[in-house]
C-alpha cells in the first residue's frame, strides 16, 4: 500500500474512497488535533468536543463520496464538526462554562515559567469575553484567527460565500474591539484611574454587557485609560493568540476504530483489489449515522446578548439540504448535490431533525385609533435553519429588518411600524409578508384614523340685541351628523342649528334679559367624533 506521507488531500480522499484505512488514519493525523481544538472553542467541554470530532469523522466516512472536490477536504471537515457541534449546543440549550475543565496546552518549550503564568491568565481573559459571543460568530473567529481558513475555505466551512465571510468577520473586528477592549481596561487599568476604580467597586469580575457598556463610555471620555486602550494590544491579535488544546491520545484510536469505511466506485469502475466491498457499521456507529444533524447555518447573529448592532449588510445564503443514502453495493452511484465548489456535507431532515417551519406570532395586527407600532415574533419551529425576507405593500408601513436567519427553534422580534400622516379618516389595511424557503406568511395590518369635525370661529353681528344669530362653518371628511348651538347666562337653552349658504346657523330669540352669555357648538359626524367651540359676548335686552 502506498504511504500517505506527502500526499495531497485530494488523494487520500481517493484512497478512503477505496477504503484504505492507513489513508483514513492519515487524514485524522492532519486535521483531527485543530478540529478537536475547534470543537472545544465552540463547546468548552472535553468530552463534548471529544464526541463531536468522533461523530465527525463517522459522518465523513459516510458522505465521502459527495464531496465533489477532494482538495477543498479541509473546510469540508471543519463544516461537519461545526455543525455537529452547533447541534449539541442547541440540544444543550445554554452554554455552560465550569471552571472544573482542565485542559492540556499544547507546550511552549521557549515560554518561561512568567510567561506561561501571563499566557495562561491571558487565555482565560480572552476566553471571558469570547463566552459572550453567538455561538456563530465564536465560530468564524476562531476558524479564521486559530485554524488560519479564509477566503472561500472560511465561506465553505460556515455555510456561506467567501463575500459573506468577508463581510462578518470585519462586523466582529469591530465589535470584539471594542468589546473585549473594554474587558480589558475592565481588569488591567483600575490601578491607574480613581474613577474607573470606583465604577467598578462592586463589580464581581464577570463579564456582563451593563458592565462593558459602562466602561466602553467610560473609556471614550477618560483621558488615562483612553491612553492605556491605545498603547494595549490588538483584541482581536489577543483572540488569534490563545493557545491550541491538545486532543486527548485515546481520541485517534475510538475515531479510527469506531469508523469502517467502505469502497466506492464510479459508475462503470471496479473497486479497488483488498477494498472492502460492502459496508459494516458498528451498532455504535450506525446510531449516530441515524441520529446525527448536520447542518450548515447561515445568517446572522448578535455579537453580544444585549443587542449590540450587528447583522452583516449582505443576508447569509442557507445551503440546500440534500439527504444521502449509505451506499449497499459495491458500485453505488455517488450523490447528485447543488452546483457548487463542493457538497455540502448538510443532511436534509432525518427521522430525528425536523424540516425548516416558519412561524409568526399573530396573521393580524390592529394598530386601533391611537397606536403606530407593534411587535411580531417570526420563529422557526423546525430543526433545520432558514432565512427569510420581510416586505411590505403599503408606503405608510415599514419594518424594522427585512431580512434574517433563524437557527431551529430560534425566534426574532421585528418591529411594525405606521405612519398615520395624511391617511384618510376610517379603516386602513395593509399586508407585511414574511417569505422563506419554508413557505410564506402575510400578516395583515389594520388601524383606525379618526378625525375631528373642523369648526370656525362663532359669527354673531356687532352689538346684538333682543335676538341673536348665531352661525359657524363646519367641515369633516366624513358626513356631518349633527351641529348643535347651547347658550348660559342669564338665560339658558338649546338649538339644533341647520346649514344654510355654506353655514350651519341657528337665532336666539328673544333675549329679553341683557347680560353676559356663552355660547357653544358642539359638532359631530357621522363617526361619532365631536368637536366644540365656544365664545362668550354681552347681549343688550329687547327694548322695553
């Protein structure tokens, strides 16, 4: 057999394909130490990351065969145990950080006892402030900083376009700047500033978003840590500098003898003298092949828990899940997957893993006579992810995102909001209308404007005596119901007043007691709404 020492990735991919195990053992000896370590920067869990990395390399030597460019194995692989790892993290449902995980280092043989203790107090700075990533973007950060993938690689092994990549990790650069720049004057500078000193007097060490907020603008109008901030290394080169985590022995020997590996051939050809001609899984084996969800997820993420800004300005592609079959003869037909570089090593919904299902809280919202705004929670029931768009088909609605990405069992709030300037008085409806890959849903919006009768001022002629006209203008864009003019003073009453050449008018008559009186109109329309005005003036009596 031909040693795989020097061998391209793409072949060995042609040497498992053939069932050679020395190959298959080889491709774990290039990439399963950085996967595990991968695997533990997304899980912070020995023995889960230990799992995801073994259920990994299962899941590769079933879909092999789709992997329809061999060189591109490397973010092929990283892909798998991402989603293998993002999958225990939701059935996890949170992420626990325990100080009882001891991991081994890789060593430094030219660090000093100083520098290891600094390095190692660094690390666990760096990794503070990394638990308040989404778990999405700890991914990309480390995929790019510690595994050294970008470009197209990066894009392959996150679900997305090299473009997209492109796009997130300068949002995070940003973020996690400014972010763990905080965390650190946070935990370095409280000697050199009283101030800063007594903000952080009951602080308990942890890192919290009110406590990164109250140092970020601390540290914007403070000369002395602004200057500690400049002068202190890169975040971001912080965050490339923790060290790798070794991979436990005894995970090269459960991965290459947990695996078996199969025979492939192309239509036509004739597998390989000595391969394997069928497939034998162990039982072990068999169950995660059946249970195992992976899933490439796209979308976007918050950077941190409290809202922080941060979607990528371009909406992440989701991949489209294929289902594939383990081959049962010795001339199986490789896969058909999408046209792109390389198959995904997605899986589409397995017995376990539900299709994409999008939700919204409510089909309908009625915003009534007096609110502009409302919320909408849009999820996804589903275990696989989605992206979906939001849309509008009226100029006086908007929305507060249109577009984004749900993991399964994920949900978003998106705000609806109404402009009532210059909407007619009545009822008024719109449609906003959420639309993904899993179907679409329209959510009808409603609302009520009313408006008031517009009444003119009270017209009476000049120095009025024993009988009084009285008349106004009135105006609404409904029918007017009623107009209706009430008089106190020394005498009191009521009349209906009736429309005449453009005004409603009404005459008291007579007055036979002279004195101060208050007039009042009270208009309604045909919706009920009312409008009054009133207007007080001296009568003289009638005469004699």
């Amino acid at each position: 057999m031909t040693s795989s020492e020097g061998q391209t990735d793409a072949e060995l991919v042609a040497r498992v394909l053939q069932a050679d195990r020395e190959a298959f053992a080889t491709v774990y000896d290039r990439y399963g130490p950085r996967l595990y370590d991968f695997a533990y920067s997304m899980l912070r869990h020995r023995e889960d990351a230990a799992d995801a990395v073994a259920d990994s390399f299962v899941l590769f030597a079933e879909r092999l065969v789709q992997l329809r460019e061999p060189d591109r194995l490397r973010p092929w692989l990283y892909a798998i145990v991402r989603s293998e790892c993002l999958r225990r993290l939701k059935a996890r449902k949170r992420v626990s950080y325990g100080d009882d995980e001891q991991l081994v280092q890789m060593p430094d043989a030219a660090a000093t006892p100083e520098q290891s203790a600094e390095t190692a107090a660094l690390q666990k700075l760096v990794w503070d402030a990394a638990a308040g990533l989404a778990d999405r973007d700890r991914a990309i950060l480390d995929l790019h900083l510690r595994q050294g993938l970008e470009g197209a690689e990066l894009g392959e092994a996150m679900g997305v376009s090299a473009a997209n990549a492109y796009v997130m990790l300068n949002r995070l650069r940003a973020q996690v700047d400014k972010s763990l720049g905080a965390l650190l004057i946070a935990r370095l500078g409280r000697d050199d500033c009283a101030e800063l000193d007594t903000l952080l007097t009951d602080w308990d060490g942890s890192y919290s978003p009110l406590i990164r907020k109250r140092v970020a603008r601390h540290v914007e109008g403070c000369d002395i840590c602004g200057e500690r901030r400049k002068k202190m290394v890169s975040p971001w080169m912080l965050l490339a500098g923790v060290p790798i985590f070794a991979a436990p022995v005894a995970l090269r020997d459960r991965v290459l003898n947990d695996t078996q590996l199969v025979a492939y051939a192309a239509p036509g050809e004739q597998v390989s003298a000595g391969a394997a001609p069928g497939r034998s899984i162990k039982p072990r084996t068999a169950a995660v092949a059946a249970t195992a969800a992976v899933v490439l997820i796209g979308g976007g993420a918050l950077l941190w828990p409290d809202g922080d800004p941060a979607s990528p300005t371009a909406a992440d592609p989701t991949p489209t899940a294929t289902t594939s079959a383990p081959p049962t003869s010795t001339d199986p037909t490789p896969t058909e997957t999408p046209s792109s570089a390389s198959a995904s090593p997605s899986a589409g919904p397995t017995a376990t893993q539900a299709a994409a299902a999008l939700t919204t809280s409510t089909r309908s919202i009625s915003l009534g006579r007096t609110a502009s705004r409302s919320t909408l929670t849009v999820g996804n029931d589903g275990d696989l992810p989605l992206t979906f768009t939001v849309s509008e088909n009226a100029r006086w609605l908007s929305v507060s995102r249109d577009s984004g990405a749900l993991d399964g069992d994920e949900s978003t709030a998106i705000t609806v909001r109404a402009n009532r300037d210059g909407l007619p008085e009545g009822t008024t409806s719109g449609t906003v209308r959420i639309t993904s890959d899993a179907g679409s849903v329209a959510v009808r919006v409603s609302l009520v404007e009313e408006h008031d009768p517009v009444v003119g001022a009270i017209g009476t002629p000049a120095n009025p005596s024993c009988t009084l006209p009285v008349s106004v203008t009135v105006r609404d864009e409904s029918r007017i119901s009623s107009v209706r003019l009430t008089w106190s003073g020394p005498l009191s009453g009521t009349s209906a007043m009736s429309l005449s050449a453009g005004r409603y008018r009404a005459t008291i008559d007579p007055i036979s007691t002279g004195g101060t009186y208050t007039l009042k109109v009270v208009a309604r329309d045909a919706r009920g709404n009312t409008t009054t005005v009133t207007r007080k003036l001296d009568v003289n009596p009638c005469p004699g």
